[in-house]
C-alpha cells in the first residue's frame, strides 16, 4: 500500500507540479480527518467477519440532531456528549439486532441505513445557523501550526491501531473474523464482543458527526 500511495503522489506531482506542495498536503489531511476515524470502527468490524453499511445515513441524522442541539443550547460540552452518545446507541441498536436476532449484517445494516436517512430528513426540515464559539473553534483552531480535528484524528487512530493489533480485544476480534465458532469455544464472549463492536462504530461516527 505504501509503494502504491507513493507511486500515486509521484505521478500526480508530474502532472501537476503544484501538487507536491506541502500546503496541499495539509488540505489534504485536514479533509481525511474524518475519513480516518471512521475507518477505524468499519475495519474492526470487517476484520471480526461483519459489516456495517448504514454509518453515512448515522452520521448524517447525529449531524442534524447535534447541530440542532449546538445552536439551541450553545453548549459545546453536551452537544458533543449527545452526538457521542447518539452514535453508540445507534451502533448498539445495529449490533444487537445482528447478534440476537441472527440476522445477516448486510441486510440488518441496509434497514438501518434506509431508517436513519428518512429520519436525518424528517429531522432535517430548515437550514441551522449561530453555531456556539466554542464549537467552531474544536473545528478550525490550531495548536503549533495544527488543526484540533487533525490531532484528534490521529490520537484516535493511533489508540485503535494499538488496541487492533497489540491487545487481547485485537486478537480475540481477529480469531472471531477467522472461526466465529472456534473461537467461541475457546471461551471468546463472541456475542458480546460483536455488539461492542458496532457500539464502538457509532461512538466514531458520532465523533466524525461532531
């Protein structure tokens, strides 16, 4: 991957000198913050053998809910305690269903992405202004030259990374992806470990969300 992220940067760089411009790097980090926490829980959860598909129609329901909240409030703290919450609820409600229903993870997350984008636009109905200061600033400030969104980005993946492959939880998510059934009787709480999987999902999407 990284020979082919480097070939990719080098051939853009001959096509556009600009390209290769640290400024541009920068642009390009701040606008894979997102992208980067997300993919934390979608992994994880596709490493243990599942899948989730309703995380684009989730965050966009936490992100009219929470916006709605930030600008009636104007308190940063539980505007982003109601999204967290939010997500991990969400991501709760589609890992029980998944689990304790045994319903096939491609249809459960289908419904799900189906039921929260008609609510995001149910709930979406007039645009929303007059965001708490506090709030903009977690988005826009800097600290030593470095957008909060960008520290925050890579804490949380550098923290799963470590959690995925250096930690009992990221072995056991790896035994269960290679024999669900083996590693149930090997005593692995399977059950309990996949619906804390997808409650761990929404808690990123909901960080992304806010």
């Amino acid at each position: 991957m990284a020979l082919v992220a480097a070939a990719l940067i080098l051939l853009f760089s001959v096509l556009n000198p600009s390209f290769f411009r640290l400024e541009n790097f920068v642009v390009i980090g701040v606008n894979s913050t997102s992208v980067l926490i997300a993919v934390l829980g979608t992994s994880a959860l596709l490493i243990a053998g599942y899948v989730d598909l309703s995380i684009g129609s989730m965050m966009a329901l936490i992100g009219i809910i929470v916006a709605k909240i930030a600008v009636a409030t104007q308190d940063a703290f539980l505007t982003a305690a109601v999204g967290l919450g939010l997500g991990t609820l969400l991501g709760l409600v589609n890992g029980i269903l998944v689990r304790r229903l045994s319903i096939s993870p491609l249809i459960v997350t289908l419904a799900m992405l189906a039921l929260y984008g008609g609510l995001a636009f149910v709930v979406s109905s007039t645009a929303v202004y007059g965001f708490p200061p506090s709030l903009l600033e977690l988005g826009r400030g800097k600290a030593f030259g470095i957008q909060y969104t960008v520290m925050i980005a890579v804490a949380v993946f550098l923290i799963g990374s470590f959690v995925l492959t250096r930690t009992v939880t990221g072995l056991r998510i790896y035994a269960i992806g290679g024999d669900p059934r083996a590693a149930e009787l090997c005593g692995i709480p399977v059950g309990r470990l996949v619906v804390g999987l997808y409650a761990a999902n929404g808690f990123l999407i909901g960080l992304v969300a806010v």
